[in-house]
C-alpha cells in the first residue's frame, strides 16, 4: 500500500505555491484567449501551450471546461469592476469627465491589443445559446453589477447639475451598456478606434443636453 506521502500515479507534486501559480497563469492565458476568440472556438490544447502545461493535465487544476469558464468570468468581472471604480470615483474629476475617463481608458486598452480583444462577458453574452445555461445567470449578474456603477455616476452628475434633473439615471446606465458593448464589438470589427469614439460623443452630448 502506498504511504500517504506518495502521490497517486498522474497527479502533479503536491505544490501548493507551485499548484497556485501554474492555475493563475491558465485562467491569465484563458482570459487572452477569450477575449480574441470567445468560448465556444477557444481549445483547452491552445491555453495549455500558452503556459507549458502538459495536454491532460488541465483537469487537475479545472473540474472542467464550464468551470473554467465560469471562473474566467468572475476573474474579469472583478478586474473590470476595479477599473470602472478607478475612474467613476475619482473625486478629482466631475462626474461626466470621469465617464470620459474611462471611455479613454478602455479604447487605449484596446489599441494595446491591435483591436483583437474584446470585453469577454460581451464576447460570452453574444454566444450565450451555445453555452451552458448556467452561463447565462453569471453574464447577467455581471451586467447588472457594472450598470449599476455607471447609474451612481449619473446620479452623482445630477446632482451636480451636469445632466437634467429628470435624467432615468438606471435606464441610462442600461443604455449605456448595450450602446458599449455594441460599440467594443464594432471596433474589433473595424481594427480602430471610431465606433468607441462615436458612440462616446453621441451619448455624453446627449446627457448634456
């Protein structure tokens, strides 16, 4: 009988630090490749060649492909969330100038990457019927999380008077998103940056108004 010190046959050492790392980098490697490609053409194979782990080896850091996937989400909403705050809090700048902000900052991100990558619960959003259905929950949690940062900076630019009293702030926020995300999408399509900035100008002179 094997003594407990002994790992089963096919497991990695038990490394926690080791583990740790090597699982960071597949879901840093699965973050770039479903930003370029999204879910469904994304190969394990192709993340695994990413980082030099060894193909079969990816269940032993992943229940699965669905779980991967689902904990790509997590990991780039949070990461999203921290930029969106970033900008949409920064007292030093008015309410509308720190939407513009991050406007700015999200088109420089993309020009980093030649315009290949996209927003990665969008790319998932617009192939959500061939995910699995517990996808669709997860995305749309996500959505409301970041509409509901940009309605805070809405109401903070009515209060001070930059957009009208009456202003929807919620149902502006939602705009906002969809008019985005549709924006991200067509500036992957045109490899620049024009969509983001019409969209851009169009909603921010039109809360001006």
């Amino acid at each position: 009988m094997e003594t407990e010190n002994k790992r089963r046959r096919g497991r990695p050492p038990k490394d926690t630090e080791v583990h740790g790392k090597t699982r960071e980098a597949l879901v840093r490697a699965g973050l770039e490749v479903l930003t370029e490609k999204g879910f469904a053409a994304s190969g394990i194979d192709e993340i695994l060649k990413r980082v030099s782990v060894p193909k079969g080896s990816f269940y032993h850091y992943f229940e699965s492909k669905e779980a991967f996937g689902l904990e790509l989400i997590d990991v780039y909403a949070a990461y999203f969330a921290q930029k969106l705050d970033r900008h949409l809090t920064d007292e030093s700048l008015s309410p509308m100038r720190r939407m513009r902000a991050f406007m700015d900052d999200a088109e420089e991100g993309m020009a980093r990457h030649e315009y290949r990558r996209g927003c990665l619960v969008g790319n998932l959003g617009q192939e959500v019927s061939a995910l699995p259905e517990n996808f669709r929950g997860r995305l749309e949690a996500v959505f409301a999380d970041w509409q509901g940062r940009i309605e805070k900076c809405l109401i903070a630019a009515k209060e001070a008077g930059e957009i009208s009293p009456w202003a929807q702030c919620g149902r502006l926020a939602e705009v906002f998103w969809i008019g985005w995300e549709g924006a991200v999408l067509r500036a992957r399509l045109d490899r620049g940056p024009e969509p983001l900035r019409s969209f851009a100008e169009f909603y921010l002179t039109e809360l001006a108004h």
